[in-house]
C-alpha cells in the first residue's frame, strides 16, 4: 500500500495542489507525501505555485534559536509572519533535494538592502541547509560564504554528484576548501568569469571519478593558468565521458584532447572566427592526432575551422548522433562534401543527423540514408541562397528509413509549390514532419506555400 502510494505521489509531485489535497486525507497519506511535496519546493515558486513570503516564513521559522539569536543581535528584523503558533510536524528543509542560491539570493534581497546584513543572513540560511538536507544531489555554487566550514558540511558536500560553480561569485579560498570535503562529484559545470582558477583546478584534481565537465571560458584572460587547466583535464581522462566547452579556442590549450579516449560525448561552442590565430593552430594540430574511439555524441557550432568530420572519421562507428552548426552566411563546398562522406562512411550506427547541407552535395544526402539506416531524426540547413531545391525533397522521401523524423529549418531552403505538394503526399502515413518555413526566402515563399503547409499541417501529414 506504502509503496503504490508513493508512486502515484511521486508522479505528482510537480502539482503542488493535489498533492496537499492527498497530505489532508489522513496522517498515513500525509506521512508519504511531505517528503514528495518538499523535494524540491522551488520549483512551486518558480511556476507561481507558491509565494515568495510563504516559502521565505517557512525557511526563517525553521532557523534554529542560535541563528534567530544572532540576527537579532545585529538588528535583523524577521518577517513576523515567520513565527508560527505550533512547531511544525516535520523538519522540512530535510525533504529537500535541491537547493535554489538564486531563491536565496532573491529572499535576501525581500528582508534587506544593507550588504553587511544580507552576508549574515545568506550565512545563517546556508548552514541551516547545509546541516539539516542529506539528500542534496545538485548544488549551485555561487557565494563566497565559507560552506565547507559550516556544521554538518562534510556529511552534505560528500553525498553531491553535480556541481555548479560561478567563479565570478567564488573565490579560489573557497574552491580549495571545498577540495577538501567533497571529492566524488560525477559532474562539473564551470562558468568562468574571473582570471584566478588555481583552486579550481585542485578541486577538479581531487575528483576520483569525474565523467562530466562543462567549461564556459566566458572570461578570456586567463592564458597563464590554462596550461594547468589542461593538465588537470588530462589527468581525469580516464573517466572523463562528457567534455562540453564553450568559447574555449582563444585562452584554453588543447593539449589533453588525445587523451581522452573513453569520451563518449563532445561539444564544442565557440562563435569566434579565428581560422588563422596561433591558438586555433594549436587546436587543428591537437584535433588531427585525437581520436575518440568510444565517441557516441559529437556536437559542434560555429566551430572557426573545419575539422570535426576528422573526428567522425575517427569514432570507429560508434556516433548515435551529429548536430554541426556552422556560422550563420558562410559555407564551404568541400568542407561539406568531406562532412557529408565522412557521415555516409563511418556512422552505421546513427541515430540523429543535424547538419547543414551545399545544394551541390545531395548526392552524399542520397548516400547517407543508404547507409544509415538506423536514422531517427534528420534536421537539414543551408547557409547558402537555394532557389528551388526540389530534388533534395525527392531524395528524403525516396530513400530515408521509413521510421525517420524529419525535421526542415528553411533558412535559406526554397521549394516549388508542386514539389512540396508532392513531397508532402507521398510522405503521408509517416512519422508527421516538423516543418519552420519562417525563415523562407520572402520572394520564393508564396501564398499557395503557405496553403499547402496548412492543408498537410490539419492531415497529421505536419506536426
């Protein structure tokens, strides 16, 4: 009885409203569903499920009397609405499996506007969570607040899997301090806003088994420490399966790509065009002797060279899936002739297929879905201007795997109006397209266009 209950709670516990409905039925109902209803409160509060004031009176009543002590000390004036008549039933913020830092920050920011109070009180609301939640999988780091000192923070950090660090608002002091009490985190999200990344790179050290790192070099000048940064990747590669980066070419070396070949998922962000800058050389000449033969997912946008069909050529037939993006307005015809054969040749496996497409290599389309026959999912875009591209309609519907979506971004796309009428007829029966025409050429996208995408769109033919 205990256990159905608690999977019917469970698949509720993102409706705040049946769920105190099932916590008024009787005390044995209301023992299973507190723990479900405070999971993860915040997320009521995001969705307007519950207020700002409510959630804050619960958190500031359940402050034990030192800290209550402490802030009255320091002349802190407390919502009054946050003393109750009766003590609560349960120790709520031990249900907790998230915490939110932005929630925290926002309270604050309700109760004060002196920066000395907002330090005491964000001090005292973190080691109420930090000594009452053992649940905590999911953390978001991004206060200077010595955590790793409060009570009860060797127990708390231990038990995290995923890390999310902002180090404009985290110092190095608190980076080697939480070092010291958490060393099992699974996954690492680093956003990097400031020059000083020594203890980051001695909290990733210290990780034994870190399979997921997120690099967002949104700071740029941070050339002298990143030779130890890729020290310390290269040392994880071991159990490293998911590298993403982002805006990483102009500070970050390369150096530890050839080692990483238990990689199962690689992203690659950067949107800055440096083809010809010492530090994207570096990552050509890095790219060209990796190899990722355990490779699954590859993902890149707007990469500033052309080398990521070497690592498709590399990945020993194991990608389930492709998203290339490139700059928005510039092609390359035999870049994308080697990306296209590179997918035809070497991914059997295939699964999901975004690329863009010269109209000059349909033939390679043609090609790909011969032997790509476990395809799922096909997005297909152009940079270039296509007038009328009827023939790559013709290829989808002839020889992709009947179970594949198919999914069309027009940009720059353009198709006659009994082209798309046929290719829609003969589609029919199959998995329903996702079709945006939004970004259609003005000139080439006429009223009959439209009135055939509606006709297909109320069959099923289009989603």
């Amino acid at each position: 009885m205990e256990d159905c209950l608690r999977i019917i709670f469970t698949e509720l516990e993102e409706d705040s409203a049946s769920l105190y409905s099932c916590i008024l039925v009787n005390r044995f109902w209301c023992r299973i569903a507190i723990p479900i209803l405070w999971k993860n409160p915040f997320i009521y509060f995001v969705y307007g499920k519950i207020s700002r004031d409510k959630l804050c009176n619960v958190i500031i009543h359940l402050l034990p009397q030192s800290s209550k002590q402490l802030l009255f000390d320091n002349n802190i004036d407390l919502p009054p609405s946050s003393t109750f008549s009766n003590e609560p039933l349960f120790n709520y913020i031990s249900f907790f499996s998230h915490i939110s830092p932005y929630y925290i920050n926002d309270m604050i920011q309700t109760l004060t506007n002196k920066e000395e109070e907002k330090y005491l009180l964000k001090q005292e609301i973190y080691k109420l969570f930090i000594n009452n939640c053992n649940n905590i999988k999911e953390f978001s780091l991004n206060t200077d607040q010595p955590l790793f000192q409060y009570p009860g923070a060797s127990t708390f950090f231990s038990q995290l899997c995923y890390l999310e660090i902002d180090l404009q608002s985290v110092t190095s002091t608190v980076l080697f301090g939480m070092g010291q009490v958490c060393q099992n985190i699974e996954g690492l999200i680093i956003t990097f806003r400031n020059g000083n990344i020594s203890g980051l790179i001695n909290l990733i050290d210290v990780q034994k088994n870190l399979r997921i790192l997120y690099l967002d070099l949104r700071y740029r000048n941070l050339t002298n420490q990143c030779n130890g940064l890729s020290e310390v990747i290269e040392r994880k590669a071991t159990t490293l399966k998911y590298l993403k980066m982002k805006q990483c070419f102009a500070p970050f070396s390369p150096k530890f790509l050839p080692s990483l070949i238990n990689l199962q998922y690689l992203e690659i962000k950067d949107g800055y065009e440096i083809n010809e800058s010492t530090e994207w050389q570096e990552w050509k000449k890095y790219l060209s002797i990796a190899s990722f033969p355990n490779l699954q997912y590859l993902r890149t946008a707007s990469f500033p060279c052309y080398e990521d069909y070497m690592l498709i050529e590399k990945s020993h037939g194991n990608l389930l899936e492709i998203n290339i993006d490139r700059a928005y307005g510039y092609q390359d015809f035999t870049y994308n002739k080697k990306l296209i054969k590179a997918v035809a040749k070497n991914c059997p496996r295939i699964k999901r297929l975004m690329i863009d497409v010269d109209p000059k290599n349909l033939d390679g389309i043609k090609e790909i879905f011969l032997n790509c026959r476990q395809l799922e999912k096909i997005r297909f875009s152009s940079n270039n201007k296509v007038l009328i591209c009827d023939e790559l309609l013709e290829i989808i519907v002839k020889f992709s795997p009947a179970e594949t979506f198919c999914e069309f971004f027009s940009i720059n796309w353009n198709f006659s109006v009994n082209g798309l009428q046929s290719f829609f007829e003969n589609w029919r029966g199959r998995i329903p397209l996702k079709f945006n025409y939004y970004y259609c050429e003005k000139d080439f996208w006429t009223e009959q266009h439209l009135m055939i995408v509606e006709k297909y769109r109320k069959e099923g033919v289009i989603n």
